[in-house]
C-alpha cells in the first residue's frame, strides 16, 4: 500500500466514501469530495448530517466503512492519525487544563522530538502571528474563549500540518468574536496557503470563508461549488433554502402555458415566465411546481422591463433591520413571503399590497425538500 509522501502537496480526495454506524445508521453516504492544494474548502449542513464524521475520518480518528482517502497521492485508509499530517482543531479547544498556553502548543513537537530550539522557534512564529505571545504563560482557565481558540489555532500551526481540519471551531464564541475570528481566519489562510477543510453548520460562515463550498444533507453531498454559485445557482430546494438570511421564499403554484407563453399561477394570481424558461417549463404544463425568490429580489415598485409579474399578500410584521426592512406577508393562499424593501418606505401592518418580482431572479423547483432546480436545465 501507498503511504503518505512527505512532500508539502495536501490535495485531499474521498472517493466513495460511506460512513455506517452499529451496522443500520449511515452517517456519510458515497461521499466524492476533491480538496485541491492550498483550497479552503467549507463543508456545511444542518446539524447530525454528517460532517463532523467526514472529517473525522479524513484524521483517522474514525474508519471509513467503504472507499477511499487520499492525502496527497497516498492512500490513507490504514495510516494511522499521527502519521497522516493533518492538524485538527476542536469545537472546545481540547487543551490540557494543567498546562499552559506554550506547553500545549509543545506537546505534539515534544512526542514527535523535535529539538527544543526548534520548538521555541516555531512557538515563538506562530504566537506573533496569531498575536498571543503575552499568552503563552497562561493556562486554559486563565484565558477567554476567544484566547482559548487562538492557542488551538497555533497548537495546529505549529506543527507545520499539510492540512488544517476545522470543526466548527468559532460555535463556542459569542456572535461578535465570531466576526473578528472569521476574519483571522480568513486573513491566516491567505498567508499560509495551507489545504484546509472547515466544518459548520453556519451558512454566513461557509460563505465568507470558502475558496468553494460543499453543501451536505443526510450524509450525502447535495452542491460543490463556489459561495455565489451555490448562492444564485442553487442545485435544489434544500440548497436554495439553506443560504440566505432571511432565507429564499418558496411559493407552490402550477404551471400554465397560453398562446406560447409560460405563467407560474398561485391562485388567483399569474406571473408571467421569462422566453429563456418556455422550452423547460413545457416538460412541467399544469403540475405543481415551487417558484423561489430571495426577499431582496422582491420589491414594492415593477422592475424595469418586466410586467405581470406581481402577486398580492398582507402585511403582518414589518422588521427594520437597518440597512433594508424585512415585511412578512402571507398570501391569499395562506403562503408566507418575506421581502426585503427600501427601510424609509412607511406601511402598516394589515395593508394589502402588490409585491413585484423580479423574473430574471425566480428559480422553479420541483416538489419536495430537496426537489430539483429545473431552471437550471435552461
């Protein structure tokens, strides 16, 4: 068997890989996942989908049930965790209590006996780059969460890893550490160019962070592709209504054809498709379909160029959120909306109004939670 070279490449490749616990629970299903050198790539899904497993089994720390792993060229299956060259680093620090910040960062040189004068020298680096040299003295209780997970960022640096391994290692921070912390993140990556693959539940994390950005459901890889793609080219409903605060609205309707125009009808109102979607749609004549439109792409006054394309609904909370004002509606059908309009227009709860989409921004599901992107196909 093919072990792992000692070269710096850290191109990571799961093929086929499936997860199953106590014979009858599958974690991770057929998982095909390419991480190419020096990509930071974010696997993200709802909780108890799979992820943390994934990751865990890139370390060693689980065993694939079936398929293969590659670190570099090598494959990994049989390596055991300390001879596979990742650096993981823990939702809760996983540092040892008793001793302090340098100690820890030290521990795996000292196992692995590197010279003492080089410790210090890799301990010194990365402290200044993570800015927690006035830490190093400190035990864990001494520090914040925030200082706890910067002395893990640097346990992890300085072992010099061919890749990092991420599990949501921000959840434990409060929201405005969060921020500061994703940006470090971000800003470390840029600088040392390492492999790395971060797990989160997280979607404004995943987008910020990611080169590309993997999107799991039940075990099974649903969309890998850069944060926008994934954003405005979602591959299926369930992709489509993960991203997006506040998320994408998802109207059910029918589809109707009149003299060679397509229309999305939701009782007694029509929207009228765009020509690019006639070719596709007819595939979908009178079946039940699911439109989905961002709150941004929703608006109070007709997008230029475009007609027929308003639904009514009933104001019934009106949120400003500073920047825009996010107004809930529901419809006549008892369908909820959520738009995102100018924060100095004034309404009032209880006014039924004529809400304007804008048709180059509609996407057309097909039923179900995870129902195909059909205006994909155009």
């Amino acid at each position: 068997m093919k072990t792992v070279e000692t070269k710096s490449m850290a191109r990571i490749f799961l093929e086929n890989v499936t997860k199953v616990f106590d014979g009858d629970v599958t974690a991770v299903s057929n998982f095909n996942l390419e991480v190419i050198d020096g990509e930071f790539m974010v696997i993200v899904g709802p909780s108890g989908c799979g992820k943390t497993t994934t990751l865990r089994m890139i370390a060693g720390l689980e065993t694939a049930t079936s398929g293969n792993i590659y670190i570099g060229d090598g494959l990994v299956n049989n390596v055991p965790p300390r001879d596979r060259n990742v650096a993981m680093v823990f939702q809760n620090y996983a540092l040892y209590p008793h001793m302090n910040s340098y100690q820890n960062m030290a521990f795996a040189l000292k196992m692995r006996k590197v010279p003492r004068a080089e410790i210090k020298k890799r301990i010194t680096e990365a402290a200044k780059l993570l800015d927690i040299e006035h830490l190093l003295h400190r035990k864990p209780r001494g520090l914040s969460g925030g200082q706890c997970q910067r002395v893990a960022l640097g346990r992890a640096i300085v072992r010099e890893p061919r890749a990092f391994l991420f599990d949501e290692p921000l959840s434990n921070l409060d929201a405005g550490l969060r921020l500061t912390t994703r940006a470090e993140l971000k800003s470390l990556h840029q600088r040392l160019q390492t492999t790395t693959i971060y797990v989160t539940h997280d979607q404004a994390e995943a987008m910020s962070l990611g080169d590309r950005i993997s999107v799991v459901r039940n075990g099974e890889i649903q969309q890998t592709a850069a944060p926008m793609e994934v954003y405005e080219r979602p591959i299926n409903r369930f992709v489509a209504g993960f991203f997006g605060t506040p998320p994408m609205n998802f109207l059910t309707g029918n589809i109707k054809l009149k003299n060679d125009t397509a229309y999305f009808t939701i009782c007694n109102d029509a929207i009228r498709l765009p020509l690019r979607l006639m070719t596709v749609m007819r595939d979908y004549y009178d079946k039940q379909m699911v439109l989905g439109i961002r709150p941004e792409n929703i608006s109070l006054q007709q997008f230029y160029g475009q007609s027929d394309n308003a639904i009514s609904a009933m104001v019934n909370v009106i949120e400003p959120v500073g920047n825009r004002t996010d107004v809930y509606l529901t419809h006549s059908t008892g369908q909820k909306i959520i738009a995102g309009i100018d924060p100095h227009v004034i309404l009032q709860v209880n006014n039924a109004l004529k809400m304007y989409i804008d048709l180059e921004r509609i996407h057309i599901f097909e039923p179900g939670e995870a129902g195909r992107n059909v205006t994909l196909a155009e």
